[in-house]
C-alpha cells in the first residue's frame, strides 16, 4: 500500500456513509470513470440507489470491512463520526483518505481546538470542562456567558447549551449529560462563512470563494457566494484553511467554518469548527464552479490533479429541509435553478432532502 496509490479509470473507491455527501461522490466518481463501493448499515441509504456496489453491515464488523478493503483500491467517509477502530482497522489494509489522524481531531472539540491553536488560526478562547464546578470556575473567568458544548458528537445545534445567565448556568452540566465538554467563548460574530478547501497526494491546495451561511432551527439553511466581504477577509481565509490542511497532511476536500467578527470598520476570522469532508455549505460548487467539491475530492483521494477552484457565477445555495423538498415542481419552473434531490423515501421535520442552487452572472 503506498503513500502515493494512484487509482486508474475503472479502479473502486469505498465510501464509508450512505447519505446524501456518499451519493453526491458517487455520482462524481461516475462522471470520471470511478467506480463506487458504498459501506453504510442502513439498508434504506441513499447511496446505494447510484453505487456500483454496496455493503450493509456495522461499521464494527471486520470481517465486512475485511471484504470491503478487499474490493477497493482507496477508502474516503462521507461523515466524520466514522468509529476510530473502523478507519485504523481499514487502514492497515487499504489506504484511507483523509487520514485516521483528520478523524481523531475532528471528532473531539478539544483535541480539534487544540490543534487549531497549534496550526496558528485564531479561534474563540475555550476551556476544557469535566464537571459542573469547572463550568462554574470557568464562567467566573469569562463574564458568565458562553457557548457549553459536548466534545464529541455535536451537530446542527444538538449538544449545546448557550449561557448568557446564572439561570442557563445552573446544572448545566448535567443537562449537558454529564460527558466531557468544552466552554466556548461567546463571540459578537456578524456572520459565519465557510471556506472549501481541496489538497492532493503532492501537498498542492486550492480554496473555493468564501460563502455567506445562513442557518434556520440550527440547520444551514442557504450559502451565499459571493460572501460580501473584503479582498483580505477572503485571502486570510483562504489562508487558514490552507494552513489547516496542510498541519493535518490532509488529502481531501475539507470545509472550515469561521466566524466572521467586524468592529471599528475591520473584518476577523475566527475559525469555529472543520469538517474533514465534503460540506454542505459547498455545494454551490455544483452550479458556480467547472470542478464542483465532490469532483475534487474525487481527484484528491484518486491521486489525480486538482481541478480549477475558480467561480464562474454568483450562486445562492438553499438547503431543502423536511417538507420543503415538496416543492419540487415550482423550483423546477425556475430559469436558474438546479433543483437536487436527494431520494430520500421518508420526508421528515428537520430532514434534509435535497438543496437547489440559484445561479446568477457573476458581480464580484
């Protein structure tokens, strides 16, 4: 197995996760000639409908993931809580791109703060927390407000508290559900934007246009590109995510998110939380761009060349949440609309499934 496998059209690519991130690489892979194994335990996912092949079976069963390595030439994950035994079991037998060591980071909000911190970009101030008397001594520290987050398994708002009063603060901890966690300074952020970066087998990067994001009930609800910030707003972003990937040894498609701060007429960047994977705040990429983020991350992980990073037309992306994907047909009389859908059978509140991109002549 080499650092440097490079696949050849008609060679298969794993992906660990059938949502819809596996089904959109897998579609990807098909248009470069890329075959698709798809591993997920739900036998209803997504993926499988678009894959050459599929497994359903535990993430924790070695024998499947023994066959699975066996009948791929590289594996990638769709999502970034893939089990730590799972990606070092499959990587002592098939290369796994991104690497188990991007996993291990991003799946502990201490650890990923910590190396952040290390990587050199400016992140909220943060304190580890293992019991209700350190949130107390830390809030003391910190005006009595912040953000309590568990270290693992957080997303779109879950396992979170915000503390703005002695109220919110009191058996905090234990609502959390008493598992370790961190305490996250409470910025006065203007925004949040998100930076897609793609780095290959050689260390070579390219950065996507910051995007504008919006969220609703906690969900990203719409990415804006262009973000409507300054020329060295997007240079500095472009900046860090570079420097992130390139800390990690990273191969891959990787989404930053930042905060985007503005006082007394400047713009900083705080980066909030990566994502060691293909992120929805990217797939404006799909309409705006010739190489959409799954196309790179397909290149990235075959060992092939990035493809151009460059934006041909402003896009405003809008995720399609729980019955919102029931309007198919009016998004489909749209002039300049790309309507996706993600063949989701079960249309659920807080569901996503599918997004449409706006597309526009570019202004900036």
């Amino acid at each position: 197995m080499s650092e440097t496998t490079r696949l050849r059209p008609g060679d298969t690519i794993g992906i660990l996760g059938g949502g819809q991130l596996g089904r959109m690489l897998a579609q990807s892979a098909a248009s470069l000639g890329l075959k698709t194994h798809i591993y997920c335990p739900d036998p209803a996912s997504p993926a499988f409908d678009v894959s050459a092949g599929y497994t359903v079976a535990p993430y924790e069963d070695t024998d499947a993931l023994d066959r699975f390595a066996g009948a791929v030439s590289v594996v990638t994950y769709e999502f970034e809580n893939v089990p730590g035994p799972t990606a070092a079991h499959l990587d002592a037998r098939v290369r796994v791109r991104p690497g188990v060591r991007a996993l291990e980071v991003s799946q502990d909000r201490l650890f990923e703060k910590q190396f952040l911190s290390s990587a050199g970009v400016k992140i909220a101030g943060f304190t580890d927390i293992a019991s209700q008397s350190d949130l107390e001594a830390a809030l003391a520290d910190s005006g009595g407000k912040g953000v309590l987050k568990t270290r693992r398994f957080g997303y779109d708002g879950k396992g979170q508290i915000m503390i703005r009063t002695p109220d919110d603060a009191a058996g905090a901890f234990d609502r959390l559900g008493a598992v370790p966690a961190v305490l996250e300074e409470l910025v006065a952020f203007d925004c949040e934007v998100s930076v897609i970066v793609g780095r290959d087998v050689d260390g070579n990067t390219a950065c996507y246009d910051l995007a504008r994001n919006h969220h609703e009930n906690h969900i990203l609800k719409t990415s804006t590109v262009p973000a409507g910030v300054s020329g060295a707003t997007a240079n500095a972003a472009r900046a860090m995510a570079s420097r992130i990937v390139e800390g990690l040894d990273y191969v891959g498609v990787m989404g930053v998110e930042m905060f985007l701060v503005r006082d007394d007429g400047g713009e900083t960047l705080l980066v909030n939380e990566i994502a060691p994977r293909v992120h929805n705040s990217g797939h404006w990429t799909q309409g705006a761009c010739l190489c959409s983020q799954f196309d790179q991350h397909i290149r990235a992980i075959a060992g092939w060349p990035l493809g151009s990073a460059e934006r041909h037309s402003d896009a405003v992306m809008e995720n399609l949440i729980g019955a919102d994907a029931e309007t198919w047909k009016e998004v489909l009389k749209e002039p300049s609309a790309r309507l996706h859908l993600y063949g989701k059978a079960d249309i659920r509140p807080g569901r996503k499934m599918g997004h449409v991109n706006r597309i526009s002549a570019r202004t900036a």
